[in-house]
C-alpha cells in the first residue's frame, strides 16, 4: 500500500531539502540548534499532514504553509542574506505539483505574513531575522515579486490541472478500450471534455468507431453475398452433376443407337443380298418359263400338224 500521495511525496522531498539547507546555513552562521528543533519539528508536522492528507485539502493547505515556514527558518538561519530568499520562489514553484491554486495562495499568503512581521520582530530587536538589514521597502519588493510569480503559477497550476484532467480521461478511457480478452469497446469514447486536444482524440476515435461499424456491415453483406454464392454453387454442383448423368445415359443410348444401326446396316446387306439372290432365281424361272413356252408352242403346232395329218387321213 502506498503511504503517502505522489504529489505529496514531492512536497515532503522539498521541505526536506530546505530543512537540509537551513542546517547548511546554521552550521556557517549562528548554529544549528535552532535551525536542527524547530526544523525537525517542522518536518515532523509535514510528514503527520501528508499521512492524514494523502494529497486532499489538508495536504494543499499545510504543507504550503509549512514548507514555507521552513523556508522562514532558513532565511533567519542564513541571517538575511538575499540568496536564501530564492528559496521563497524555488518552493513557492513546487507547489504547482498539485495543479491547484489552492496551494500557490496559501504559501504566497505564508511568506508574505513572514516577511511582514519577521521584519518587525527584527526591527524591534526580537531575535528572528529577514533581512541582513530590516526595511518595510524591502518587505513589498519581495512582495511584488511573490505575488507576480504566484499569478503566473496560479495559471499555470488551473492548465496543468486541465491538461492533467485530460490526460487522466484518456488514460482511463484507453484502459476501458481494450478489454482482457483483447476485444474493443468503443463505449469508452462516448464521453465529453472541455480539452480541446482530448476532444480531438476522442472525435477521431468516434470516426474510428463508425469506419468498423461500416467495415462490419459491409463484412456481414459480403458474407450474407458468399453464402448465396455458396449455395448457388451446391445447386449448380447438384445440376451438374445430374447433367453428367443424363449425358452419360445420353452416352450409352448413342451407343445402342449406334450398334442397332450397326444390326440394321448388317440386315440391309444381307437383304439386299437375298434380293440380288431372288432376282436371279427370278431371271432363271423367267428363262425357264420362256422354253416351257416355247416348247408349249412347238408342241401346239406339232399337235396342229397331227391334226392335220389325221383330218387328211
């Protein structure tokens, strides 16, 4: 389990290494007893508000204000040279982590109650120090600084925060996408932002969802087409295949025509040969006939002649 927040953690690295350098600067100036108790007790007091917070409200509010404290402490550590007030705008930079303007108000709030009253407190001669030299002048310099840097984090914490909103939209978006057995889900892109680069990724997805919509109709009407074409294919094959029978019963008749007109050509010659038989039988009765004639007419006329023979006798 993650104990503290990421954005957290990054506050707590800064306050500690504030908390190092007022160390730092306490070793080379007055010493580091105050520096080493009240700096503990300021990173102890962080550590408790990033555990209770875990980056909600009372990490935005008091780990500004306590960082910036710290930031106090090595000021007054560093005995008010100028060097040590960049670490004003090297903090009050890291609380955009949060992307909130929260934060960015609150330190500027601290550093400002600080340098306004720690100037006092050291004009009057009290012990904590700003300045290497106090002066209320130099009090609204520093302010002047502070606020124009806060306006600008302020703005760039209410983008970061947007294009970090977005990018949290698309990430989570992206893992509903893909689901675990690898398939699409395009309702994930069904949702609104006011990013204009996420709207954009969000529209082409959406055009990306209706080309698969028409892809799959138009897949579903080839396959609608194919299992016609398949079908018309069987009944094709099925007509095919009963043309091959009829040409193969066509096949076999063209060869019983043909033997039977094999057979019928054999009789015609045969036939014809009985007929030239026939005729000739015929031709020999006729000559048969022709001397049976003959000698009919001979045997007439000689019975003619007897006639007469007797007749004179």
């Amino acid at each position: 389990m993650n104990t503290f927040n990421d954005d957290d953690k990054s506050m707590l690295g800064a306050i500690t290494a504030l908390f190092i350098a007022a160390l730092a600067y306490g070793a080379a100036n007055a010493g580091v007893g105050a520096p080493l108790v009240i700096g503990g007790l300021l990173l102890a007091a962080s550590v408790g508000v990033a555990l209770l917070g875990r980056g909600g409200g009372l990490s935005r509010v008091g780990l500004p204000a306590l960082g910036m404290a710290m930031v106090g402490l090595l000021i007054h550590a560093a005995r008010g040279h100028a060097e040590a007030h960049f670490a004003v705008f090297a903090f009050l930079a890291c609380t955009v982590v949060y992307r909130d303007a929260l934060p960015v108000i609150v330190a500027a709030a601290t550093i400002a109650v600080h340098h306004l009253s720690f100037n006092y407190f050291q004009q009057w001669g009290w012990g904590p120090v700003c300045f290497t030299e106090p002066s209320l002048g130099k009090v609204l310099e520093h302010a002047a600084y502070v606020v124009a840097e806060a306006v600008l984090l302020v703005l760039l914490a209410l983008r970061a925060r947007r294009d970090f909103a977005a990018g949290e939209l698309l990430a989570g978006m992206a893992e509903k996408l893909v689901r675990a057995d690898g398939t699409v889900d395009f309702s994930a892109v069904h949702v609104q932002t006011h990013n204009a680069r996420a709207q954009k990724l969000i529209s082409a997805l959406q055009q990306v969802e209706r080309s698969i919509g028409e892809v799959r109709l138009s897949a579903e009407s080839i396959g609608t087409a194919a299992q016609e074409i398949a079908a018309g294919n069987t009944d094709l094959s099925h007509r095919t295949e009963q043309g091959a029978g009829a040409l193969q019963q066509t096949a076999s008749s063209m060869v019983q025509i043909s033997a039977t007109v094999r057979q019928t050509a054999e009789s015609a010659r045969t036939a014809d040969q009985l007929a030239n038989s026939a005729a000739s039988v015929a031709q020999r009765g006729g000559a048969v006939v022709a001397q049976v004639v003959s000698t009919m007419e001979d045997i007439n006329t000689s019975s003619r002649k007897i006639s007469d023979i007797i007749g004179t006798i």
